[in-house]
C-alpha cells in the first residue's frame, strides 16, 4: 500500500494579510493544497470574506454544491467537504469527521 505524503499549507503562502490567523496552517494532500475551490474557501474564511458565498436555504443545496466538488462554510468557522460518503471540517491537523448534532441539520448554520 502507497502511503501519499501530506503538505503544510501555511497561510502566508496563499493570503496576504489574512483577518483571522488560526490555524496558520493545515495538513493537506498535496492535490487539496492546489485545490483552487477549497483555496478559495479558505481565503474567504480567513479574510471574512463571504461575499462569494450565499446562506443555506436547504440541506440540499449543502449537498448540491459538496457533490459539485465544491467547499461549503459551516458557521463561519470550518471549511466542510466530502469525502468517502463523510463530511469533514478542515482543522489545522487536517480533515476530520464532523459530529452529527441538533445543529448541522439547520440551514442557517451554513454558507454555500
């Protein structure tokens, strides 16, 4: 079995200044670190900048746009995509699962 080596993404690397400065930088695959949607949502979430980003109405358009290859936000503070049939939040030690609560069934906590 081929074990792919993972990347430090750091945000200097990518935002200039950036609003928000944690984590500084993520443990990615090195075809994720090219990724230009998920590099795109990053750069929104640490800049603040959601003006590309709209709020969820529905579950499904959560679900359009992660099977679209796309990134969504979820409360402002995670960057969510979907991998092996899970979702996962980007933390700085990389993607892991996001729990099921009460709270990811409302759209409101979503930007898509």
């Amino acid at each position: 079995m081929a074990f792919h080596k993972k990347v430090r993404l750091r945000l200097e690397e990518f935002i200039e200044e950036p609003v928000r400065h944690y984590p500084p930088s993520y443990l990615l695959s090195p075809a994720l670190a090219k990724n230009e949607m998920l590099l795109d949502a990053l750069r929104a979430l640490h800049l603040y900048d959601f003006s590309h980003y709209r709020p969820c109405e529905s579950l499904d358009m959560i679900f359009q746009t992660l099977d679209a290859g796309g990134f969504v936000i979820y409360k402002e503070n995670y960057v969510v995509g979907y991998f092996g049939q899970k979702l996962m939040y980007l933390e700085a030690s990389g993607w892991k699962s996001l729990p099921a609560t009460r709270e990811i069934f409302l759209p409101g906590n979503w930007l898509v």
